[in-house]
C-alpha cells in the first residue's frame, strides 16, 4: 500500500485538531469548574440538570412567599398581642363603670380613658406592612378602617335597621336624640330634641311630615319610612337614641393567599370585620356576632351619659369580643407556624437538589488537571511528530 505525502499531511493535520479539541475541551473544563458547560457536553446530563434547576427555581419562588407571609403574620400577631393587651384593661375599666358607684363626671373621665383605647385599636386594626393594610382581606391597598358615625339604642324602641344612613359630623362625644312626640316617619309631623352635653340642656326641632331626615346641627340621621316612634321620658321611655364614632369596614371580604408549596396556600392578609367588627359600608348596619368597635363605642357612649346600666350590658360583649381576639391570634400564629415549617422543609429540600446538581454537572478538580496533563502531553507529542513529518521533503531522501 503506497501512503502519500498528501495522506501523512492529512493525518497529521487530524490528530493535531483532536488533541488540540481534547486540551481545549479539559481547559474549559478547569476555567469553569463543570463538567457540563454545553449541551453537548453530555445531552442526557444537560437535559437532567435543566429540570433539577427548573426545580430549584420554583422552590425559591415557594420560599420567597414563604418569608413574604411570614413578615406580614408576624406582624399581625405582635399587634394582636398588643390588641389583647389593651382589651384586658378596657375590660377592667368597664367592670369597674358598672358597679353604680361613680359619679357622672368620673365617669366621663373613664369615657376619655375608653376613646383613647378605642382609637389605639383603631391603629392596630389599620397596620401596614409597608404599604399594605395586613387586615383589609385581598383589598390590602385602602385602610381597612374609616371613622365615620353610628348609633348606640337608648332602649328596644329602634333597631339598626331603622337607620337608613347617618352622615355629617357631631360637635360632641355623644348627641343624644330624643322625639317629643308619637308618630309614623315618613308620615307625620314629628316634634325631637337633642342634647350635645349629655341632656344639661336640649334643642328642639321637627321632623316634617313626609320627610325622614332629622338635620341634627350638621349631621343627619335618615330613618326608614313608616316606623312608629313614641314620646320620650326622663326614665329612658320612648324612642330615643345616641349618635355617637362609628368605624365602617372598608377592606375586602376575602383574604389574599400565596402559594407556599406545590399543594399548600396559606392566608397571608386577615379581613379585619372578623376580628374588630365594625360597621358594614353596604348595609349601614353593624356585622353580626363578636363586634368590637360597635361595642366599644356603645361602652363609650354610655359611660359619657352616666348609664351604668348600659355598661354593664356591655361588659360580656366585651369579654365575648376578646376571646374572638385571643382566637384570631391563635389563628395567625397557626398561620404563621405553617408558614416556618413549610420554609424549613423547602431550605432541606432546595439543598438536596443543590447537591444533585452539583454532583451532574460539577467537575471533579483532581481527575480533571490529571487528564489535563495528559491531554497536553498527547499534544505536545503530536506537534513534535507532525513538525518532523512535515519537515521531510523528496530532497532528503536524494
């Protein structure tokens, strides 16, 4: 068989681009410290790194929402916490208004003493996790609260659901209303008075036949057409009334979740009608059950009008009110231990697809400068036959 100089050249040229490949190849290798640096590389391994990384990259965004929903139930339950603490005292305060042994000015001082802790729970009930309003439901953008006016019932004679809306302002702590005379709204002619301190003196006006609307200074009280309303006395008869701060709900009627697994969502905002009551902005009416706010001010309102009685009315609400808190704490911190449990368990199993990983596409160092070296030395090898091959010419042999 007769090899030409064209065939050695070729060979030559061959093996020199192979190892030459190889030293690159194991250099690249070294310089990145993996093992797979092109799909290429090994097509089988790439494609298994792609889905453990895929992987890793939704645990992280589980774990994200993990510290997310963390920050915001931590947050609740320590202001919770603080919630529980000041109900504590305000029920200490109402036991003690409705033993009948204060006089009316003391207890208009606990009145004050009251509205500074209404207004703290207020606060609390409008926290923010930055922008965020942690008790406004999946509405976490606006407060969750807004002062607005209500009504305290002096007796049976009305129900919330008389009041068609309350708008204005009051110039006191409490307006009391009274009507003077006996009638239908809507129908008759109807005589009422009001008083702005706590019934020392009173002001009179009446309620045109055919209109709803008592003008109260500047704020006004629309009742339902056709009640029947009776004259009022000084031993609480009749239908009388107090307008008094209202806090209306304005958040959102469902939570805002985040996905914290694959298979586990957790609620990380808290609509805060559930836990501090207040007043429905749709109805007008107060929501039903535990209702704190309402309650609070009824408390308030009947301790700046002396009313014993209607504190003591209050007292069990009261209690009812702040065991609903205490369970609503219960509640976010439940929440909130879900939420670090779940995080734990996505740290382990992130680090376990950490190491698969590594161990698919990661570069054993010492085997790598091993091979290295004697892919250098085959090249080396090769230059030095190829440069002696294609030094020889026809000349050398004549």
């Amino acid at each position: 068989m007769r090899i030409s100089t064209s065939q050695m050249y070729s060979q030559c040229l061959k093996y020199m681009g192979s190892s030459l490949s190889d030293v690159s190849e194991l250099n690249a290798m070294n310089a990145s410290q993996k093992r797979l640096n092109n799909p290429s590389d090994d097509p089988a391994g790439m494609g298994k790194v792609m889905d453990l990384r895929a992987y890793d990259a939704a645990l992280s965004g589980y774990v994200d929402n993990c510290g997310v929903a963390g920050e915001y139930l931590s947050l609740a339950d320590e202001v919770l916490q603080q919630a529980s603490e000041n109900l504590t005292a305000v029920l200490e305060q109402a036991e003690q208004a409705a033993t009948e042994t204060y006089t009316d000015v003391q207890m208009e001082m606990m009145a004050d003493e009251l509205g500074s802790y209404i207004d703290s729970l207020f606060a609390i009930s409008n926290t923010q996790m930055g922008t965020d309003y942690i008790f406004a439901g999946d509405d976490f953008q606006s407060n969750a609260f807004e002062k607005g006016l209500g009504v305290t019932l002096a007796n049976d004679s009305l129900t919330h659901a008389d009041f068609v809306s309350i708008t204005g302002e009051i110039d006191a702590t409490v307006l009391q209303v009274r009507f003077e005379s006996a009638g239908q709204v809507g129908t008759d002619a109807l005589n009422y008075s009001y008083s702005t301190d706590n019934g020392d003196t009173w002001q009179t006006a009446t309620l045109a036949a055919g209109d709803t609307t008592l003008t109260i200074g500047s704020c006004e009280v629309e009742l339902a057409a056709g009640i029947a309303v009776t004259a009022a006395d000084d031993d609480g008869n009749g239908t009388q009334f107090m307008v008094r701060e209202a806090m209306r709900y304005t958040g959102g009627d469902e939570t805002m979740s985040v996905s914290i697994s694959s298979s586990s969502q957790v609620d990380m905002t808290t609509c805060g009608n559930s836990i501090f009551g207040g007043v429905d902005p749709e109805t007008g009416q107060p929501y039903e059950g535990e209702n704190l706010f309402e309650t609070l001010c009824d408390c308030m309102a009947y301790m700046e009008t002396g009313d014993s009685a209607g504190v003591a009315e209050c007292v069990e609400k009261i209690r009812s009110a702040y065991e609903n808190v205490e369970a609503a704490n219960a509640n976010v911190g439940a929440r909130e231990s879900k939420v670090d449990y779940t995080k734990a368990s996505l740290s382990v199993v992130r680090s376990t697809t950490s190491t698969s990983i590594s161990r698919e596409e990661d570069a054993d160092t010492a085997q790598i400068l091993v091979e290295y070296e004697q892919a250098n030395t085959v090249y080396q090898a090769v230059l030095s036959t190829t440069s002696k091959v294609m030094s020889t010419s026809l000349l050398d042999y004549l």
